[in-house]
C-alpha cells in the first residue's frame, strides 16, 4: 500500500509541478477572460459610428419627473458605453397593438403597478447594449421614485426588501433564449474534448515511455501490474479533476470580472446575480431565469461526462499503451479511437442543430464512446431532457466499470511483454493470456 501511495504521489507531483501544467493553464485563464468578457472588449472598441438612438418615451404613470430623469442618465449611459448612447424624447400616445416607430430605435413604455414601475421596451433597432444601459438606468429611476418623501427608516426598509423591476422588451421574433442554450451547448463539448484528450495522452505517453526505457520491469518488480495500472488511471483521473475544476474557477473569475468590474454596473441598484448577467450581456431576465434554472444541473453532466468520458478512454488507451513497444507504435494504435473521440466532438458541435428532431443524433448521446462530447452539449440545447442525460450518463459510468474490469487482466499479460506483432495480434494474445491465468 505504501508503494503504491508512493506511485501515485510521484506521478501527481510530476503532473502538477511541471511546466507545461503551469503554461497550458495561463493559456486557458487568458482565452476564458477573452471570451467571457467579448461583450465589455465590442462595447471598448465601439467608436459610437451609428450615431445617438433615438428613443420615444410614454410615461403611463403619475410620476412626473420621469422625462427630466431620464435626460440626466443621457449622459451616464453614453459613458457607460463608451458611445454616443441614447437621448429620450417624450411619446405622446401609444397602442401597443398598433405602433410605428416614427424614425426611433425603440419605444419605451412606463408603467404603474401599485406603488411601484415597470416597462416595456419596443425595439426596432437597439443593440443590447443600449438596451440593458437603458434598464439599468430604468432601475435607479424606479428606485429615486420609491424613495421619493420617504422618511429615512422607510427608505432603509424599502431598498432592503428591493426586487428587480419588471422589465420586458418586446423583440420581433425572440429566440434568444434557445439561441443562446444552443451556442453555449455546441461551445461546451470543446473543453470537454480538450480535457480527454490531454488526459488521456497523458496516460499513453507515461506508460509507453516507461517501456523504452525499460523502467516499467523495476516498478513491476515493486508493485503488481494491476497496482500499476489503477496508479495510473487514478493519478490521471485526479488531474483531469483538478483542471476541470481550475476551468470552472477560471469561468467564475471571469464572468464576475466581466459583470462587476470591466461592466461598469453600479452594484448598489440592488440588483441579482440573474439579473446583473442578465444587464451584462444583453439578455431579457425571462431568459436569464430559464438558463440559471439549468446551471446547477449543467455543471453536473459537465463535470460528470468529462470525468466518466476520460475514465472510459483512459483505461482504452491504457491498455493500447501496454502492448506498444515505441511512441510510433502507440501513435498507429490509437488512431481508431481518436477517430472516435473526433466523430462525437463533431457531432456535438453540429447536432445541437437538429438533435431533437434527428433520431440517429439521440441515440449517438447514449453510446458511451460519443456521450461524454455530445449529451451535455444535447442536454444544453433541450433535444435532452435530464432523465435522457442521466440514463446517458449511467450507461457510460457502467462501460467505464466492465471496460476497467475487461482490460486490467489483459494488461497484467501486456506490460511486459515487447511483441512487435500486429495490434489484432497483440490483443487477441493478451486476452486469451488473461482467460488462461484466471
């Protein structure tokens, strides 16, 4: 047991302490901080060429001061933007049924609901900076009329009991919630494939080294093949943990970085998280409600399929590595299942298009060899439910358990052995070897 502590504890450290963990995790931290805060670099680099939007203002409610407010944040939003921003222009009538923008870029409606204001957004053509510029300075405005001839302990009571306002805009044709689920979902089988293959390269290149250099008989000799191998596996399947872990730490950092720090949102309107992403990258609460609803159990299957996915390829290319005699050798063996690995990547990439109605893309998902790639991705885009991504996940945890239990007998047979036979010869050797010794 020692022995085998000490196996695992070595090749950990190895993995940890090496350059290439420290360098490729820099990379990674940088791209996640590009990606996850693309909409504050547009909004830094947008020269304010299309001009001040023109937005119409029907103030539906007894509150008075709503336009001379609204002219204040004018300034606020164009700093916020970095662009020339918004003016508002009073709106005399307005029917929701029938409207004509009138050379606006959108028209706001300002409503009473009890003591409190709510609005609707009717947008010809706002981007979605401008838009949630427009609802955060909406929430402080709502906030300044709470607060209005309200004695001190009424304010503190107010601002602490303070929900988000209801705030709709009204899009021609509103996919964007699915849009987004999509994009996010064909995006996330992309670190998931990344994670495997490092891992399980990982796994093949430190057992094939260990033969060229012979010194797999000296820790043979010490510790039993079958010790060997799950040091292996183990090892690997910790470090895959780990990074996998940085990446969503990595994410997190990023996103609040985006939001709180780089979005420029006043973090004492008394906003949400959901909402404060919501305002952060454009997208109506409705939809950022939906997709927080998902977040707990995607970050499960992320991290379940990545887990389980590289636990089933590397206890395959585990074995590969036993019955190669060179890095050639290996290269040429793993070949078929890197073409496997690449087919679901691919087709979790482009099924989210159609894998709800693609019957032949549903049933890949529960196949343990393209799940890890493309159920979470499935899942994501809602041609998944979570039963559907469960039992997908189950399947692959049982293949990962009878491939583990299959192949640790056939590499007790294949470590050390340097046959230079073709592969269908190695395995079929190694396997009627295992049977044998049983």
């Amino acid at each position: 047991m020692n022995k085998f502590k000490y196996l695992f504890t070595y090749q950990l450290k190895q993995k940890l302490t090496a350059k290439s963990f420290l360098v490729s995790n820099i990379i990674i931290f940088v791209v996640l901080m590009l990606l996850l805060n693309i909409n504050n670099i547009v909004r830094a680099f947008d020269d304010g060429s299309d001009g001040a939007d023109l937005v119409y203002v029907y103030n539906q409610t007894g509150y008075v001061n709503i336009m001379s407010e609204l002219e204040v944040y004018e300034d606020e939003i164009s700093s916020q933007l970095g662009t020339s921003g918004v003016y508002f222009e009073a709106f005399a009538s307005f029917d929701p049924n029938s409207y004509e923008f009138n050379g606006s870029s959108a028209i706001l409606v300002i409503n009473q609901e009890g003591e409190s204001l709510s609005a609707d957004l009717f947008i010809n053509d706002l981007n979605v900076y401008k838009r949630t510029a427009i609802q955060n300075a909406l929430e402080k405005l709502r906030q300044d009329y709470l607060l209005e001839d309200k004695t001190p302990e009424e304010k503190e009571l107010i601002i602490e009991f303070l929900t988000p306002m209801d705030f709709i805009p009204h899009l021609t044709e509103d996919t964007q919630g699915k849009e987004i689920l999509s994009g996010i979902g064909s995006f996330v089988s992309l670190p998931i494939f990344m994670l495997i293959i490092f891992a399980v390269q990982a796994v093949g290149a430190s057992i094939v080294e260990e033969k060229q250099t012979k010194a797999v008989e000296y820790i043979i000799a010490n510790v039993s093949p079958n010790k060997h191998f799950f040091a292996k596996i183990l090892t690997n399947f910790v470090f895959l943990t780990i990074q996998l872990l940085l990446i969503l730490v990595y994410a997190l950092i990023g996103g609040l970085l985006s939001i709180y720090v780089f979005g420029g949102y006043d973090m004492s309107a008394g906003l949400g998280l959901s909402d404060t992403i919501a305002l952060s990258y454009g997208i109506d609460n409705a939809t950022m409600d939906n997709i927080m609803k998902q977040l707990p159990l995607t970050v499960f299957f992320f991290i379940g399929f990545t887990g389980l996915g590289g636990l089933l390829y590397m206890i395959v290319m585990g074995f590969v590595a036993s019955i190669s005699t060179s890095n050639e050798d290996y290269g040429q063996f793993q070949t078929p299942l890197m073409m496997l690995m690449l087919g679901g990547f691919y087709a979790a990439m482009f099924g989210t298009m159609f894998g709800d109605t693609n019957i032949i893309i549903k049933i890949m998902a529960y196949i343990p060899v393209f799940s890890p790639f493309m159920a979470p991705s499935l899942y994501l885009a809602g041609a998944f439910n979570w039963i559907e991504a469960l039992i997908s996940l189950v399947i692959l945890a049982g293949t990962s358990l009878f491939m583990y239990k299959l192949i640790m007998p056939m590499y007790k047979n294949a470590i050390l052995s340097y046959s230079t036979d073709k592969m269908t010869v190695r395995i079929k050797k190694a396997f009627s070897r295992s049977k044998h010794n049983k």
